[in-house]
C-alpha cells in the first residue's frame, strides 16, 4: 500500500514537472517558507533548492507592488475558512523581469483546524495579460475615436426586436441609460420616440434592403434625423450589416450612427451663400445695365430741362419724371448694395454721431407706441464708410425692428461702441466672408419683439423674404450687402418669445482718411468710351452743350485707335469699365503708356471703390457715377480740367 502511495506521489510530481505549471507547498508561517516546488520553478530562473533551503524567500518573488494586496488577501481568505482561492499577481525572475501568474491555492488544516499549509498551482499567464492589456489599449482607443467623431454602436436582436446601445450612442440623443430604462429598448419605441417622422419610412426602406441582399458582406449606409431628447433634431451618418446564422437567416443587426449635424449645418450655409452670390451676381448685373438706361434718361431729361422756358408747361411734367428715374436711381443702388457693390463716397465718420444726427428720423421711422433708446459708448467710433449707406443700414435695423414690436408698442434700443473681436466671435457673423479679428465700432439695434424661429433665421438676410406682407423684404439684405461691402460682420440673438437684438461690426480706422489732390488742366476735346449706345449717345449731347467736342468709341480697342489719331486734340477721357474686347483697366492701362498726363474719368454703375480698386494710385482724374445728369458731368470735368 506504502509502496503504490509513493508512486503515485512520483507520477503525479513527474506530471506536474511536464506541464508549465509550478507546484508549491507553503508553511503557514511568516514569508511563507517553501517546502516543496516542482522543477517548473526554473521557468523562473530560479533551482528548486533556492527556495525549499529559504535562500530566496517566496515573498521576495512577488512584486513589491502586489506583496501588500497578496498578503492582505491570503489572511483575508483563510480568516473566511475557505478551502480554496484565487489570486492573479505579479512576480520577479531571476533576471528581474516581470511575469504575471494565476495561483490556485488550496488551505491545509490540522485536526484542530488551524491552518498548516498553503498548497498552490501556479501558472504564469503573462502573455494572457499582455493580450487582456493590449484589446483593454485597443478598446479604449477605439472608444475614444468614436467619442471624438461623435459615434454611437448599436444592435438590433431580429428574433426579439429588440435594440441595445452602448453609451456613447445615448449621448447622440442627449440621455443616459439611466433616463431611459437601461441599454435595451424596443424597435417599436425606438421608432416612435429617437426617429424623425419623415426620415421612419426611409430608415425602414434600408434595413429591408439590407436584409433582402444575399451578398454577406454588404454594408448599408443611409443618412437620417434623429430626436434628442429636447425633440431637437440631430442628422446622423448610419453603417450596419447584417449577422446571420449558419442556415442564412438574418438574426442580428450590427451598427454605427455618426453625428454629421455640424457637417449638414455648414452644407446648408454654403449651399445657402452660393445662392446669395449667385443672386447677388445677377443683381449686380441687372443694375448696371439699368444704370446705363437710366443715365440715358436723366441725361435726355436734363438736356430737355435745359432747352425749356423757365415758365414752360412741360417743365412739370419733366420735373415729374426726373423725380421718377431718381427714385428708379435710389432702387438700383440698393441693388447694388444688397450685392455687395454698393460703396461709393467714403469718408471717416463717427459711428456714435451718426446715429444721434439721425435720432429724428430713426423715432420717425416707427409707430409713436414704440421707445428708442439711444446708448453711445464713450470711446470715439470711427469708421470709414460711406455715410449714406450706413444711414441706411441704421434706418433699416430700427425699421426692422420697429416692425418686430409691433402696434403694441416696445422699446428699441440702438447701441453703439468700440470692441476687440477674436476669430472665435467673427465667426458667427451671418456674412459669408469673415473679418480678420481686430478692434471694430458696433451699432446694435434691440427690440422687444417676439423674436424668430430657426426657419425666419435662416432666411433672414434672404432677398424679397419677409414675415410682413408680399412686396418688402429688401431691408435686411441691403443691411447684409452694405456691410459685407465694407468688410464687417453681422451677428445675430434671437429667440421666440424674447426679441431679438443684430449687431453689426465695422472695422474702426484711427484717423480720418486724407483726401485726394486732383490736378486740374485745360479744356478740350473729349472722348467717350462706352458700349452703350444711349450712354454714348446722351453723354455727347451733354458734352457738346458745354462746349466740348466729342470723338467717342464702343471699347477700349477702338478708343486707342481713336486716342492715337487724335492726340494732339484729346484733353480727356471719360472711360467706361465694364466693356468687350478690352475693358477700362486696361485701357486706361494702355492710354497711360501712350501718354501719362492726359486725365481720364472712369464711368460705372457701380460703386467708386468697387470700380476703381484695381486702378488705385495708378492716377485717375476722378469717377463718373452712373446715372448722371448734365450737372453731376460738369462738375466732375471742371474739377479734372478746371471750369471753362
């Protein structure tokens, strides 16, 4: 019997030795002296004999970062009677490198049950644990890449209908787990609650489709709105595939939803200042050429004027209708603005004193049940800008806002300022292009109206849009396009129920800018260039009136030609921009380098800024605005030739 115990011990020891397991038997005593460990140990670095003569202790081979937690869970388990337990620690070799092990340990009592012996099996488990380390590296990288692209996981349970989430997709919705009952819910409830209800068929349509398809790697993509909790509408990217069992039959849906909010609100403003522009080109357009005709008709209007009696019956009538295209005028210019090209005689002013030389008006523009308060910061305002277009901006924002408050009376309050504005605060501006940040003036206009819904807001500055009735809708975007012109920023509070205040911001300059010296000369011979024929047809009736021969061209090539034939006799130039074959800044380029000192006027519909920018310093005699009468044309020449 003796003899079949000792082998059995020798069989099971030569087990042991085999498997990469390590066999310990501990004293229960302090630093739990080794009695026995099999041949494993050498895995280590370490001979059998080091540790069974105390050479090397057993607690000198844990690491002394886990000595204190092993100790206190081995007392901790033996005062709880137990049997066995559990551990997983770390332990140094021989060479000082770090393994970890799984210690199995079994609790040897005496008759008396006090503890004798602590008998193990030990497991080194260090590659485990680097693997457990590096999917823990791995899962936590790819959680925080889905927290960064604002990604959400998701499963759909076929057989149960039933989604699961994970909590990142909970914060696309604004919730936790928590608020809504766990990380399960219903396909039904999640239909009705977190989809919009005009995305539910498509959404519906894509998971039929990905189910329908017999290819296993299909993946399918959709774009759709989701509820948050505020019932705020979120739009998200959305991947899944479908799992399917060993047979083909879907059972599962595996998924990630991405919030592209952001990216479909910047679509929707590029898309939505393309289409500013486009209508702004157009506009532009459109008024230029109406410039041209109206310049033929005060032209003719005031040439006819001029021909009459004083006490002629059809001066009236003539009176009436240069009133008529004056108006005609004003409307062109506003077009003008609202495109961007609206700029013409700039000066520098005092945002602050503007607005106080106009109080008048701004309280004449609104019903008498409506307050306007006028708060002027004490710091100078300067600006350089064009005071009738800003004028116009300021009557536009009281008459905006005055509208917005209604009969029921309120108070509009018109703020103005000087402020440092950074990237992070122009970047709300309203207007396509932003400023560069910097020290700007401000003028805000605040109503006690009822504010704007997100739809109103974003047709705001959109032409012929109003809230009011068919037939207005020019303010604001001529307020937009005035500004733009000028290099500012619009910025916009506003809630239902609240009001709304607009603030524009307009680069602040620190001196007036000096004004120009033009040189006069004598008179003479004057060429026309333009490539219209009213506009050439009126301008040399005008010029003839005043004394002035006319030689006239319908573009720059041929003004060059003509310029070249008669230069002895040319004095001036009046030079249309906008012209085929070869434009005025070219020509004028052109005429320079034929001869430097002859003056030339340059002739647009659109604004002096616009038109001259490419030609500034290169010495213009002046700018003719288009529609002119014969006064505006006199004037203009006497200052570039001196009066006759």
């Amino acid at each position: 019997m003796a003899v079949n115990e000792s082998e059995r011990c020798r069989e099971l020891e030569r087990i042991v030795g085999a498997s990469p397991a390590i066999a310990f038997l501990w004293r229960a005593a302090e630093g739990w002296p080794v009695e026995y460990v099999s041949d494993g140990i050498r895995q280590l670095g370490y001979e059998p004999e080091a540790l069974t003569s105390g050479a090397v202790p057993y607690a000198k081979l844990v690491h002394p970062d886990d000595l204190g937690r092993v100790s206190d869970e081995v007392r901790r388990y033996s005062e709880q009677g137990l049997a066995e337990f559990t551990q997983e620690y770390r332990i140094l070799s021989a060479t000082g490198e770090v393994r970890w092990i799984d210690d199995r340990t079994f609790i040897r009592r005496d008759g008396a049950g006090r503890i004798t012996h602590y008998q193990g099996i030990v497991l080194d488990i260090t590659e485990r644990k680097r693997a457990e380390e590096a999917l823990a590296r791995s899962e936590a990288e790819l959680s925080a890449a889905l927290s960064v692209a604002s990604m959400g996981c998701w499963q759909l349970d076929l057989d149960r209908m039933e989604f699961t989430f994970d909590d990142r997709y909970y914060r696309l919705h604004g919730v936790t787990a928590a608020e809504v009952g766990g990380h399960h819910m219903s396909a039904e409830e999640f239909a009705r609650s977190w989809v919009h209800p005009d995305d539910a068929h498509h959404v519906r349509r894509s998971i039929e489709r990905a189910l329908a398809s017999t290819d296993p790697s299909y993946q399918s993509h959709h774009e759709a709105r989701i509820l948050r909790k505020d019932r705020d509408p979120r739009w998200v990217n959305v991947w899944f595939q479908v799992e399917r069992d060993a047979t083909g039959r879907p059972i599962r849906l595996h998924g990630v939803n991405q919030d592209i909010t952001e990216r479909k609100r910047a679509e929707e403003a590029l898309v939505h200042a393309q289409k500013l522009e486009s209508l702004g080109v157009l506009a532009g357009g459109i008024a230029h050429d109406f410039n041209n005709l109206l310049t033929g008709i005060l032209g003719n209007l005031s040439l006819a004027v001029a021909d009459l009696p004083q006490l002629s019956p059809a001066r009236e009538a003539i009176d009436s209708a240069q009133a008529a295209a004056q108006r005609a005028a004003e409307l062109t210019r506003q077009i003008l603005a609202y495109a961007g090209k609206g700029r013409y005689q700039t000066a520098t002013v005092d945002l602050g004193e503007l607005v106080e030389q106009n109080a008048d008006l701004l309280r004449a523009a609104v019903s008498h049940r409506i307050g306007i308060e006028i708060e002027r910061g004490r710091e100078r305002q300067p600006v350089e800008v064009d005071p009738s277009q800003i004028r116009q901006v300021i009557l536009n924002l009281v008459t905006n806002g005055g509208e917005a408050i209604g009969e029921r009376g309120g108070t509009l309050t018109v703020k103005t300022g000087v402020r440092d504005c950074d990237a992070r605060l122009l970047a709300a501006s309203r207007i396509d292009r932003k400023p560069e940040p910097g020290r700007f003036a401000f003028l805000e206009v605040r109503d006690s109206g009822s504010g704007m819904d997100a739809e109103v807001v974003r047709r705001l500055f959109d032409p012929f849009f109003s809230t009011k009735f068919t037939g207005r809708g020019l303010g604001l975007p001529v307020v937009y396009g005035i500004i733009r012109a000028h290099g500012g920023a619009i910025l916009l509070e506003t809630s239902p129920g609240i009001g709304t205040a607009i603030t524009v911001l307009i680069p602040a300059v620190p001196t007036p800018a000096a004004g120009r010296e033009v040189a006069a000369s004598s008179a003479g011979t004057i060429l026309i260039v333009d490539d219209e024929p009213v506009v050439i047809e009126v301008c040399g009736r005008m010029l003839r009136r005043l004394g002035y021969d006319v030689v006239t061209a319908a573009d720059g090539v041929a003004a060059l030609q003509l310029f070249d034939r008669h230069r002895a006799a040319v004095r001036c130039v009046i030079l249309d921009l906008t012209m085929p074959r070869m434009d005025g800044v070219e020509a004028f380029r052109e005429l320079r380098r034929r001869d430097c000192s002859v003056p030339v006027l340059l002739a647009s519909g659109y604004s002096e800024p616009i038109a001259t920018e490419d030609l500034i310093g290169e010495g213009l005699a002046g700018f003719v605005q288009k529609p002119f009468q014969l006064t505006d044309l006199k004037r203009k020449l006497e200052a570039a030739l001196g009066p006759r």
